[in-house]
C-alpha cells in the first residue's frame, strides 16, 4: 500500500474496531489507489480519501416486533448513508442473523465505487437488520418489515436514501417495506425504493439484472479473448436471486452450470441445473437444494462436506455471500484449469483467493464492477418512476446489457491508463473513486 495511504488505512482499523469486513473492504480499494494519489495531490490536500473512509451517516435503531405466539421480539436495524457525491444514497437491505455494523459498512462503501461505475447519479449506502427471514411466516416478516419501516422511514425519500434488496430481502420484502412507508408519509413516493413489483412502479428486468448483469460482464471478458460461453462449464455458488438469474443467463449463452448451493451444502447436476425446478423451490416453496435433489432425481447428487469450488469447472460465479472462496477454493480452481472468475456477490473472496488467482494467470473481476447491474438497474427504475412512464422488458434488457459492457470496457481502459494492464481490481476501484473523488472535490469540505 502507497505510504501515504497506510495512515489513513491505520486509522480506518483504529476507529472502526472489530469490523473485520469492513477493513478488507478498504484495504482492497486503497491498495489500488497508490498511482492515483501519485498523480493527482489535490486528493491529498483535500483529504478525499480519509472522508470517503468515514459514512456520511450512521443509523441504528431497535426493531421490536410481535411473532406468531405474540411473544416480543427484538432486533437491530442500521443504515448506512455512506457517501452522497454522485446522487442520493442507493443500495440494499441485508436480512440476515450475521448483520452487524462492519458487514453493512463493507458493503456500503463498496457500493459507493459500484454506483459511481455504473454512470448513473447514485450515492452509496446500505442497511439491514440482524433478523432472520428463515422459517418466519408472512405476517411475522410482514410485522417485522413494517416496525423496520418505521423507524426508518424519517431518513428516506427519492432525493434522500432509496433502499432495495440484498440477501433476505426480495419482492415481498419489499412490497411490505413500501406499503408502510406509503401509510406513514401518507405519499405515493415510487422513487423510494427499487425493486417493486411489476404491477406498481417496478422496473421490467430489476429482478433478473443482479445475475443477468454478471454474466453481461463475463460475456464481455470472454469476448476480449476472442471467446464465449459457448460449451463452457459454469459453477455458480448460492441458489438465491443472482445465483438463479446467472444460471438462466449462461444457459441462454450457451453454457452449462453444473452445479450451485445453498449454506447447507451444493448440488453437482452434471445436466445442467434445472432452472424451472430451482426456481419453484426456492421461490414457490422457499424450500432447500436437498429438496431440489430429491424432485430432480437422475444425476444430481447433494453434499454437504467439501466445497462447490471442488467441482470441477471454466468459469466460477461465486454469488452467496462475503469471503465464500478462501486460498485452498483458489488453489482447488486453479489446478481444475478454471480460467475466469467473477464475482456475483459482494467480497466473496477473500484476500488469499485474489492473490492466489493473479499468482496463477486466471482472470479476476470484482463484485462492485461485475454484479453493478442490480443497482443500475434499480437506478433505471427510478428513472421510470421519475417520469411516470414504464419501459418494456426488451428496452430494458438491451440498457442493462449497455451498462454492464460500458463498465467493462471502463475498468479496461482505467487499468491501461494507471499501469496495470488486464487488472480489473485495479480498474474497477480507480474508475469508480476518480468520479466520486472529483465530485467531492467540486462540492467543498463537507
Ligand atoms: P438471496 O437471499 O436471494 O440468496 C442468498 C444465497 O446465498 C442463498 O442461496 C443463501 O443460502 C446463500 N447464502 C447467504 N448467506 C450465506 C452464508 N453465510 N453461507 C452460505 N451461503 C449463504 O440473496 P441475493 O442472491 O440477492 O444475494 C447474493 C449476493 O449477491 C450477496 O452477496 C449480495 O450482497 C449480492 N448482491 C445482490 C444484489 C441484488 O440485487 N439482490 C445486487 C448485487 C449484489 P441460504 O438460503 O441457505 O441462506
Ligand atoms: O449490492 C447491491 O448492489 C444490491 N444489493 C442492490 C442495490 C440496489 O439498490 O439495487
């Protein structure tokens, strides 16, 4: 790391103690910055850096709630309102048990540089809660999303902080979310939140954008190479919303996935996944990949020791959750001839898996430029909602595929330009800091 960077990140771990997440995250970002601060000191002077490491604003508030049996529960919920130089602050709502202050700060400062690399006007921020959706009924995650909204309603608005989802948080989620902030404010505020249904102020293609979006990158990379999908063998870990539309979208390019997984084990269906089957489960029935083995029947097999990097494969989408893809996966994919992987989810790999991929000649792209095509996406529904208009699924699709080829292209150029040529770390991280640091910049010490 630049040496006038080490203080900064020295800082970063003194005032955010425990938040092991949150100083991988930075550390990621600023290890690329050295040959920018090097060419541009009025970042210095202007302390961009050590602002950009520290939220605009933290919120964090109990979350009662009533379950079934009418006992009381408690939780906690938190916003992160990380940076706003580019828009309002944009990004998801993580239910999950493992969401604490450091993984939501992760990912709200991963989601500034995201943003800023789709081109669109949006500020980086997520939230969350520690409770878990699994095994609750309707009306207990109704409950739980309406206390949720109720406190946190008094810091959103269209021009403000507009939410989404993010694991745990889907289409019902987010319709509950909506319906209670609409009774509070007593407003119709479609730009609020992204990620509403199609019937009232959703985008066509912002469910399918996360996964469609991340196989739109990696079309680009193997396009770069004069290659394709075409007869490539894909694994895909998770089985929730991008898992599922990466899996649709490799199928239609030509691809096979022949495996994914949820956190009990992965599946390995060397026909390919049955997406139909996949998707009836997890959404029809919120049910398990073991559920899927058992309707599947043939010659897929569930495990539940080892890891769904064992399986051997050309192209690795990890899209379930941080740090899923430690040194030994790395190692593991390497000797099984893996050439391409990239990230779906947020930080899946950890520091270890990065280097290892460098170290063996595969090509790495991270989450914040390859899965950017879920918040772009929501980004185009607030355009529609903006003007009161609703676009087809085509158009969409076709802005969506735009987008993810103008990042690429992007992160390409940015490495060339900053002495790193191929490197898409390098190039996703300069590109998206350069355009928030010249804002914040442009906008004075506040
Ligand atoms: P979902 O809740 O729809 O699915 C999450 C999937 O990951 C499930 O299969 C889940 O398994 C698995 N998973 C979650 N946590 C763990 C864990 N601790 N260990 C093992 N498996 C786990 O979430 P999404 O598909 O929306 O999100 C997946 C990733 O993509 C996240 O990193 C998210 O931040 C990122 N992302 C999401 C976007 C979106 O638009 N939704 C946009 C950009 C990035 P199980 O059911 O067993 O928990
Ligand atoms: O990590 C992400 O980019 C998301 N969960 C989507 C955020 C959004 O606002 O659509």
């Amino acid at each position: 790391m630049d040496e006038q960077l080490v203080d900064i990140f020295d800082e970063v771990i003194a005032r955010n103690p425990g938040e092991t997440e949150f100083h991988q995250a930075v550390r990621e970002v600023l290890e690329s910055l050295g040959p920018v601060v090097a060419k541009h000191p009025e970042y210095a002077h202007g302390e961009v850096i050590r602002r950009l490491c520290e939220p605009e604003r933290q919120i964090i508030f109990r979350v009662p709630w009533m379950d079934d049996d009418a006992r009381v529960q408690v939780n906690r919920g938190f916003r992160v309102e990380f940076n706003s130089a580019l828009g309002p602050y944009k990004g998801g709502l993580r239910f999950h048990p493992s969401v604490y202050l450091g993984i939501v700060k992760f990912l709200g400062f991963e989601q500034i540089f995201k943003n800023s690399l789709t081109g669109l006007p949006i500020g980086g921020g997520k939230g969350g809660s520690d409770f878990d959706p699994k095994g609750r009924t309707d009306a207990e995650v109704m409950r739980f999303c309406q206390s949720f909204m109720t406190e946190l309603y008094r810091h959103l608005g269209e021009y403000t902080d507009v939410p989404a989802g993010d694991i745990g948080v889907g289409g019902r989620e987010i319709g509950y979310l909506f319906g209670q902030y609409k009774r509070i404010t007593n407003r119709y505020e479609s730009g609020v939140l992204t990620g509403k249904g199609l019937g009232w102020g959703g985008s066509q293609v912002r469910t399918e954008a996360t996964g469609y979006g991340t196989v739109f990158f990696v079309r680009e990379m193997l396009a770069a190479s004069g290659s394709s999908f075409e007869g490539k063998k894909v694994v895909v870990s998770g089985s929730g919303n991008v898992a599922i539309f990466a899996i649709d979208k490799v199928h239609e390019l030509g691809g096979t996935v022949v495996a994914c997984s949820d956190s009990n084990g992965y599946v390995v269906d060397p026909a390919g996944i049955d997406l139909e089957l996949l998707k009836q489960i997890k959404n029809g029935q919120r049910g398990r990949m073991t559920d899927y083995v058992q309707q599947r029947g043939g010659q897929a097999k569930h495990f539940e020791e080892g890891s769904i990097w064992d399986v051997p494969c050309d192209i690795a989408l990890p899209c379930a959750t941080q740090n899923e893809l430690n040194g030994a996966d790395a190692q593991t994919l390497a000797s099984n001839g893996c050439e391409i992987v990239a990230e779906g989810a947020n930080m899946p790999s950890t520091p270890d898996a990065i280097r290892i991929f460098g170290e063996a000649g595969m090509r790495f792209a991270p989450g914040k430029a390859v899965n950017a095509g879920g918040v772009a996406t929501s980004a185009l529904e607030m355009q529609q909602n903006a003007s009161r208009d609703t676009w087809s699924f085509e158009y969409t699709e076709q802005r969506l595929s735009e987008i993810m080829t103008s990042i690429h292209h992007r992160c390409l150029v940015t490495a060339d330009t900053y002495g790193a040529p191929g490197n898409y770390v390098a190039g996703a991280n300069i590109a998206g800091f350069t355009q928030v640091a010249e804002a914040m910049l442009s906008q004075g010490v506040i």
